[in-house]
C-alpha cells in the first residue's frame, strides 16, 4: 500500500467518527476536596493510598504538607485547597486518602504528585455537552475552570500549573503562592 492510500484511507476513518454525530464520553473522578471537589480524568490517576502523614519539607509553602514513600519514590503531597486559598491546611479528617496522581510534566524530579482528598473518590462519565462554566473570579492559581454538571460544581485544575508549583515547592524555589487580582 502506498502512502497516498494510506493516508485517503485515515481521512476516511475520521470521517465516520465525525459523522456518527456523538461527542466522546470522558471517564473522569470527583475527588472531594476543599473548597469543591476537583473533576479528574481518570488517565492522571495513579492510585489511591491511605493517609499517612507526610515527611514535612524544610521551608515549604503551608500547603505543601511534606513526602510520602510510593513505589520507592518520595511523593510530595499537597492540599489543593490551602493552596488556591492561600491558607494553612486544616485538620485533616479520619477518612483522608492520597491520591497519586502523574505529574505530566518532563520532570524527572517529580514524576507523581500527591493529592490530599477528603474521602474517596467518585467515578463520572461526562460528555462535554454536561459541562457548564461558571467562571473564576479570584482567578485562583493552580485552577483552569470552574464547571457545574449534574447539579454539582467542581473545579477543573491545570495540572501543568500544579506540577510545577509542587515542583518549585519542594525543591525550596517558590517565589509565588498565589495570583493578584
């Protein structure tokens, strides 16, 4: 087969998906958190630990609540809403979990990240027609959009932002820990 085949041929299979009329259905996770539960897709979840408290980290930002063993990796692991609230993380409550989540960046340093969650998390098909955008005034750090589906509002985070503030933080160069309006 020629490569002018070849390629009419992949035209082709992309015209049919486009005519079939339907929007891809994305598999995602409700992780709750504060201030509201975050909507993950599932592609950036590693795994869900138990909780357990964290080495802490010298001189980090108040939300970065220090390392935990994964894997034989050192995990750092922050809470998501001290960090886009600018406040100290409060307690934490009996039925916390970890999630390890991949960092998506080039780095080698932080391959993995560690969210705090409250409880476990939620498994969600969503189609990009359930999403509603409700904006962003504080223009939080670390926060890519606030939606509303199925009744519920949840944050859409950059996680691209968050893996290089984690970054940042827990090698001792983090000079910005939250956005001026």
């Amino acid at each position: 087969m020629d490569r002018r085949t070849y390629k009419g041929r992949q035209k082709e299979k992309k015209k049919v998906l486009r005519r079939s009329g339907k929007a891809p259905v994305l598999h995602c996770m409700l992780v709750p958190t504060e201030p509201e539960p975050l909507l993950l897709p599932t592609s950036v979840m590693a795994e869900v630990i138990d909780f357990q408290p964290p080495r802490p980290t010298e001189d980090a930002p108040p939300w970065l609540l220090g390392e935990v063993d994964w894997e034989n990796r050192q995990v750092p692991v922050f809470s998501f809403g001290a960090l886009i609230n600018g406040t100290e993380v409060g307690d934490i409550p009996k039925r916390a979990r970890i999630m390890i989540l991949k960092s998506l960046t080039d780095s080698t340093r932080v391959p993995y990240l560690g969210l705090l969650m409250s409880d476990l998390p939620r498994p969600v098909q969503i189609e990009q027609s359930d999403l509603v955008e409700t904006g962003d005034d504080k223009k939080s750090l670390g926060v890519f959009s606030h939606v509303r589906f199925e009744k519920e509002n949840a944050i859409i985070p950059d996680m691209d932002r968050l893996a290089h503030l984690v970054t940042h933080a827990t090698f001792g160069a983090l000079p910005i820990t939250r956005l001026d309006a």
